[in-house]
C-alpha cells in the first residue's frame, strides 16, 4: 500500500476509534430568577454580550430578572462548572443601577460591569422593571432586544440583531442605534431617531408624539396605519407606507416610495427611484421631487387645490379638468401636455400640489374610491 494511502486509512481509523470512545454533545440548560431592589425612576443601564435580552414595564419598585443559561456540553457536571462562572452583578449609583452578567472571580464591581464576555455558554435575559424608568441597553453583536409596555425613554445600541418594540409609550425620545439591525415598532406612541443599516424597519400602528426620523442605507421601510411627523432618510431603501395620517417625509438618493392612504402633508426627494403617492385627504401640501424617475399623484375625485407640475423630458397628464393661471392662460396646455402645468383643479385655495422630474413623466390621476364607483 503506498504511504499516503496509509497515512490517511490510519487518521480515518484514529478518527473513527476516537469518535467511540466520545460522549455526544447534549444541550444543558439552568434557569434562575432574582429579585433587586431599585428606588423609583432610577435610571436602568443593561450591557449584556452573551444573549437576547427581553423588558417588559410593571409597576413594581424593584428588577426581576430571569437568567436562562445554555451550553453543549458532554456532561451536566462540565455544563455546570462553566454556568458557576457566571453570575448577575449589579451596581446601584445615584445616576444610575446597572446590571449585568460578569464572571464570578473576585474582581471588583466596576470591572464586572465593563469588561467584554466571550465563551461557551449563551445567557438570555428576562427583565420586568418599573416602567417608568429610562433604559439604556448596550448588547453584544446578533443579540436581539424585545421591549414592551415602557413609559421611560429608550437608549440602544447594537449590530446585526432583531429589535422588537411594542405598547411604549415614551415620555422622552428614544434612541436605536442599531447596524444591520431589522427593527419592528407596534402599537406605541414615540419620538426621537432609528437607526439601521441594511435591514427593514417596520412601524404598524405608531404614532410619533412629536417628531420621529428613521434612518438608513439600504433597508426598506414600512408604515401602516401610522401617525405623526415621521421622516425617512435613505441612501437606497424603499418606502411604502400604507394609511399614514399627518406629515411624511422622505428623502432618498436612490431609492423609491409608494404611499397609500395618506391624510395629511407630504414631501418626498430621491434622485433615481419612482415616487407614487395615493392621497385621501390633502391638508397644505404635497411636494414631491425627482431627478431621474416618474412622479404620479392619484387624487381623491372630489379633490381641490393648486398644480405646479414640471417634466424637463417627460410628459405632463393631469386627469382632472384645470384652469390655468392667467399669467399662462395665453400658452397651450391640455390634459396631456408636455413640459409644465400651472393652474388649479375646482377652486383656487392654500393646497398645493407640486410634482418635478427632469428625466421620466408626471401623473395626475383621479383616485378610484374602495369597492369601485367613480
């Protein structure tokens, strides 16, 4: 037999001898619960690596959390020794109370609280707070956070995670900072800024109190049934947005937008991506700015208001009967006209309607109303 044949029937047989004699991994598992005590409205800082953390507000003055550790391990004796090294550490400052998961060892408190944890064993967090307190979250990269039923404001910072925000309702604003991060926000009333890379950002049944900016690359965003100002800045992600009643705003270098349903204001620019826009109800404006892609606006039938429309190498169609303005009563213009449009549909008010592009068409469509008719 040629030597590197038995080279390799001998690391097989080695491998194989050895694989006999090996337990099989099995997955173990300790679950414990503590009670700290918290004066009221002390603000609450987490900095957790080693797993998904879970909040939720109760009105009880102290923190109960629950500690779910987990390890391949061939035996419980090897699990155990490896979850012994780690124990809750909590630190109660008159700015703040900290908690976090440290390596039981003897070093002091402060290097507890702050030093990085790799290993073996994953420890998820389940935490109930007094919801009123403010909360600053620092998690470890592709840890997920789950807050609900929070009144305190929010502070988060992580990467490549999943965070889910539900039933807040923030005092202050909150705070995501969150890198290739997908973030879901429900049935919540919020202000302040999010922040995501990469990754979808979801509101469903939000209201922004005051003012709400999401921002990211290149991750799609997606409203329903929301409310407030709430602006959306993006590098190339899209947005669509379904029954938002207030002012939107969305600004873009590539990406596009599709808005149903809206009730209110809105402004849009991008430089490449289409933008569609289904208004119900107009308050003062809708502005809408294009450089390269079509702009198209369907109006409700009953719709009145003023028409500033612009097409450098497009087509202008408005599929309302307009009047011109006098100063431009004297040039041709029709219900399909290249170039511009500036008159008004019914009466002349304080509602406009401005649509520009240089390279792609602008519509003025008649909405067509749920369930058919004209």
């Amino acid at each position: 037999m040629p030597k590197t044949q038995r080279f390799i029937f001998i690391c097989v047989l080695l491998t194989l001898l050895g694989s006999e004699g090996a337990q099989a991994l099995q997955t173990f598992t300790e679950v414990t619960e503590q009670d700290l005590p918290l004066r009221r409205q002390t603000p609450l800082y987490l900095h957790h690596q080693l797993g998904n953390v879970k909040v939720q507000g109760w009105v009880q003055d102290r923190v109960r959390v629950g500690i779910t550790k987990r390890m391949l391990a061939e035996t419980n004796e090897e699990a155990q020794k490896e979850f012994n090294k780690l124990a809750l550490v909590s630190l109660e400052t008159p700015k703040s109370f900290e908690i976090r998961i440290g390596k039981n060892r003897g070093a002091d408190i402060v290097t507890k609280l702050r030093e990085e944890k790799t290993g073996p064993v994953t420890v998820d967090l389940d935490i109930r707070a007094p919801y009123q307190s403010d909360l600053t979250v620092v998690l470890g990269d592709k840890r997920d956070l789950e807050l609900s039923q929070w009144r305190g404001s929010l502070t988060m910072n992580g990467k490549d995670a999943a965070v889910k925000l539900s039933k807040l309702t923030l005092q202050k604003p909150v705070h995501v900072n969150c890198q290739e991060c997908s973030i879901e926000v429900s049935d919540s009333k919020i202000s302040g800024h999010l922040f995501s890379a990469g990754k979808p950002v979801s509101l469903n049944d939000v209201e922004a109190v005051k003012d709400l900016s999401i921002d990211s690359a290149e991750g799609e965003t997606r409203l329903e049934n929301t409310r407030g100002r709430i602006e959306v800045h993006s590098t190339s992600g899209r947005l669509n947005s379904g029954n938002h009643t207030g002012t939107l705003s969305f600004q873009s270098k590539d990406g596009g937008m599709f808005a149903t349903g809206l009730k209110g204001n809105l402004e849009a620019q991008t430089q490449t991506g289409q933008l569609m826009a289904e208004a119900d109800v107009v308050d003062s404006y809708l502005q809408l700015d294009n450089q390269k892609g079509d702009v198209q606006v369907s109006l409700a039938s009953k719709f009145e208001g003023n028409l500033d429309l612009f097409s450098l190498r497009g087509e202008v169609v408005v599929q309302f009967a307009t009047q011109l303005n006098p100063k431009l009563a004297s040039e041709s213009y029709g219900p399909t006209s290249p170039g511009r449009m500036d008159g008004y549909i019914g009466t002349k008010n304080n509602i406009n309607v401005h649509a520009y592009t240089k390279e792609g068409g602008v519509r003025i469509l008649r909405k067509v109303p749920r369930g058919g008719g004209g």
